[in-house]
C-alpha cells in the first residue's frame, strides 16, 4: 500500500520523507494536534495493508519525539529519501 494513501482518522500524513516501497517514514499530525514522525511497513501489493495495521485497515506507528531529529538526519543522503522533504521536517522539527 503506497503511504500516501494511509490517512488513518488519528493521523494526517504531511510529508513522506522516506520510501523504499517497502518501509515508509512520514511527518504528520496526530490527532489534530502534534506533529510527529511515524513508520509503517507498506506491504507486498496495493491490496496488502502491510503493518501496523488495525482490524485490517493500514495505520502508522508513532516514534518518540526523542527520536525524530536523529532518524531524519540520519536518513539524509540514503537512497528512498528526499532530501528537500526532510530539511524541511527538521527545519519544522526545530522551531
């Protein structure tokens, strides 16, 4: 499932900041309130809901904001990662 179609009641997806087809790293908000970084496993087709997932709808997984600056930074220069997007999270991150 492309993670740009994963929009769960509880989070809005902002920016996808990483994707390799297989694993996905979003900036969003959460429950119209904070804005926070968040992972999924996308699953092997558009119709594999991949994981997390709830009752068979696909969900993201929350990451401590602790985490947020070093994941991001350390995702710079990877491949599956856009550059414009996550200086662009960090700089949103640091405010």
């Amino acid at each position: 499932m492309r993670p740009e179609n994963v929009n769960p009641g509880n989070f809005q997806v902002i920016e996808v900041v990483y994707d390799n087809q297989e694993f996905s790293i979003a900036f969003g908000i959460w429950e119209s309130r904070d804005r926070v970084l968040a992972m999924r496993w996308n699953g092997d087709n558009d119709t594999d809901a991949g994981y997390p997932k709830t009752f068979g709808h696909p969900m993201w997984f929350i990451i401590s904001n602790e985490l947020r600056i070093p994941i991001l930074t350390s995702l710079i220069g990877l491949p599956f990662s856009d550059k414009e997007r996550l200086l662009r999270v960090i700089g949103e991150s640091i405010r």
